[in-house]
C-alpha cells in the first residue's frame, strides 16, 4: 500500500490504528505526510513499523514497490493525503501513478 503526500497536519491516528490490525504485509509511505506517519509510528507496536519504508516521492514508492510485492498480488495507491504539492490534481496523480506501475 502507498501512502502519503502533502502534509494538511490533520491526525493520521485512526489510520494507524487501522493498519496495526490490516494484514497489509508492505506500506510504502512518502513525501511529507509519509515521513510524519512514520514518525508518529514510533507509538504504535514494533510489527506496524517493520512493515514500513519510506519513499521520497512517487516514483522512488513504485519502483519500491515493484520490488516488494509478490507476483500476483497488488499494490494499492491510497494515499489518505493530497498532493497539489506536486500533481494539478489527484487524476494527475493517478495518470502518473498508472504510467509508472506499467512501466
């Protein structure tokens, strides 16, 4: 699962508290609200942040996850923040997103 992008400062507690329980075995957080829900991992048990790794953006998360997850399973984009940091709009985001994981 990738996760993460403009950081708004809204609380990603109910998201950690989801994916303590989700048995999604690799969650790829980037940009800035991935590296603030990586730090706020730090207070949640050991086996949430050893599924976790950080990617700087976009394509560094793909690519990872291209390496990651296993041959006939998916990777879910779902990334709980915005991204007009970066994309016009969450379709361009998605376009990029498609483009790179058929790459």
């Amino acid at each position: 699962m990738l996760i993460g992008g403009m950081d708004r400062g809204i609380s990603y507690q109910p998201l950690l508290e989801y994916l303590v329980t989700s048995p999604v075995p690799h969650i790829i957080l980037m940009s800035d609200s991935g590296k603030r829900i990586m730090q706020e991992a730090a207070d949640y048990p050991e086996t949430l942040r050893q599924r976790m790794q950080y990617a700087a953006g976009l394509p560094e998360a793909v690519a990872l996850a291209k390496q990651i997850t296993e041959k006939g399973k998916i990777c879910l984009m779902s990334p709980a923040a915005a991204s007009y940091n970066v994309y016009q709009n969450f379709e361009k985001r998605g376009e990029h997103f498609l483009a790179l994981a058929m790459e």
